[in-house]
C-alpha cells in the first residue's frame, strides 16, 4: 500500500459533554475541551495512526487555528497540502455530547466552504494509490466542484477512490449525490445515509447502488458494518465499547476499512479492522486517536 489522499475538511472542534439535557434559554454544566476536528483530518490521522503514507487535502484560514491545525497534524506525520485563504476563517465546530456518548454538531465549515478545484493539485497526489473524499465537500454547493475535481483528479491518476456522505441530513437530491460518485470504488454511508440514499435501513438496499459505484460500506453502529458487493453481502458485529464520545466514529471505521482493502485483506478482515478502530474512537472523548 503507498500512500492516501484524504480530501476535506480540517477544523477545530469545542467539546461539550453534558450529563442532562440542555435547558431551552437556561444554563447547564459542562467538560469542555478544545481539540483538532474535520472528517478529512480525523479520518487522516487515524489512517497515519495505522502507518500509511498520508496527505491531507484542505482549506484553512490564515489565523491561529489553522496554523495549531496544520502543526498538530505535521508532528503526526500527516502531510498537509492546504490551500490559505486570505479572508475565511479556519472551520470551527461546536460538538454537543450527551451522557449516552451521542454528539450533536454546529458547524461553520468557514475556509473549507472555499475549497475550490485548483487546491487539488498533481503534487498532492503524486505518489499515492487511493483518493478519499468526505461527503461534506460534495453537499455543500459552493465546495461541491473541487470534491468533483478531487475524484475527476484520482481518476485520470489511475488511483483508486472512496467517499463518505457524511451526513445524512445534507442528501437533499440523492440522485444529483449519486451522479457525482460514480465510478467511485467504495461508497461508505452510515444506515442514515444509506436511508437518504435508498430508503432503506437494509444493508442488502445497497444492491441498488452497485454499478454506480463498485462496492459500499455501511456502517450501522451497534448493529455491526457489512460490505455489499458484486458477491452479495458481508456483515460483521460491532466491536463491544464503552460509548464516551460517538463523534469522528465513521472516520476511524473508514480508515481501519481502507487500510485493510488496500492491503488485500479479505472484506471481513476489512470490515472487522474497521469496527475495531470505531470502537477505540468512541471509547475516548474527541475525534481523534490522540
């Protein structure tokens, strides 16, 4: 396996875990803490977590935060080929977490929504064989020609390719979603998003989706993960953990499933390599695996 380009968002993520739940204009307690975020970036340092050679591509500001981004990811071993912008500041998500471990997000995607085709460049992928994409780029309109670039990118490269939806509630045209995936290898939803994208929670309603794409993941948290192909379908249970902090779960699955796709292993291993690092994520608080 050489080296994987992640393509999406770098952010800074504010934490707050909250036992009760929240009062409509009153106050309420919190563990606050201020961490490194983004699907792109989790996604990046889980995969270099595992030993790959990885870049990551982005948008920042030109601003505190996006250069604590850019260090944090560095001195992990992550190469980072962003794009500044002048004017937007670096994404910033505000991260509401329950006493069950479930999170609920405000999002500012700030330089990330800038994203434009030409922070795509051959050097950032020159040397790798995968291209991953996070679904955010796509359903965000004034991103959505650079993911398209990303992929069209990959493609002409000769690498392999894979995305994300990321969030289920931004599928507003799954039909327009689906055209700007095809020809991807492996689309990776979780069972919201495979909803979005079929109407159903079926692992098995990923059939329709084949020929379009090659294969798809899906991901269905305590229910498991399965692997829907040209040879049928591939299910494996979900790894036992205490749930502290659900959020960046789907960005470790991914990397622990493409880590493992693209060094051969069988779909089982893959799938099985992928609700292992699901369940370290969410078995410690923030996105990422330090």
């Amino acid at each position: 396996m050489t080296g994987i380009v992640v393509v999406g968002d770098a952010a800074l993520d504010v934490i707050a875990r909250h036992d009760k739940p929240l009062p409509h204009g009153g106050d309420a307690r919190a563990k606050i803490r201020f961490t490194g975020g983004g699907a792109g970036a989790n996604t990046a340092l889980w995969l270099r977590s595992l030993g790959a050679e990885t870049t990551l591509v982005a948008r920042i500001g030109d601003d505190p935060g996006g250069r604590l981004i850019r260090a944090e990811l560095e001195a992990a071993g992550v190469r980072c080929a962003f794009a500044v912008d002048p004017e937007a500041p670096t994404c910033c998500v505000v991260v509401m977490v329950d006493g069950s471990g479930q999170r609920s997000m405000l999002a500012d995607r700030g330089a990330n929504q800038r994203f434009a085709p030409e922070d795509v460049t051959p050097e950032a992928l020159a040397g790798a064989s995968h291209l991953h994409l996070s679904g955010y780029v796509l359903l965000d309109p004034p991103s959505r020609a650079a993911g398209l670039a990303a992929l069209a990118a990959a493609r002409e490269a000769g690498l392999t390719t894979s995305v994300d939806p990321q969030a289920a509630a931004h599928i507003t045209d799954p039909a327009a979603f689906l055209a700007d995936v095809r020809g991807v290898d492996l689309l990776m939803p979780n069972t919201e998003e495979l909803v979005a994208l079929t109407g159903s929670a079926d692992p098995a309603s990923a059939k329709d989706l084949l020929g379009t794409v090659g294969a798809v993941v899906v991901t269905a948290g305590l229910e498991g993960a399965s692997w829907v192909g040209a040879d049928g379908v591939t299910s494996v249970p979900a790894v036992e953990a205490d749930c502290i902090d659900s959020t960046g779960a789907g960005d470790a699955f991914d990397a622990g499933v493409l880590t493992g796709w693209l060094a051969g292993q069988s779909t089982v291993d893959a799938l099985r390599h992928g609700t292992r690092l699901g369940a370290l994520a969410v078995g410690k608080v923030g996105p990422q695996p330090t």
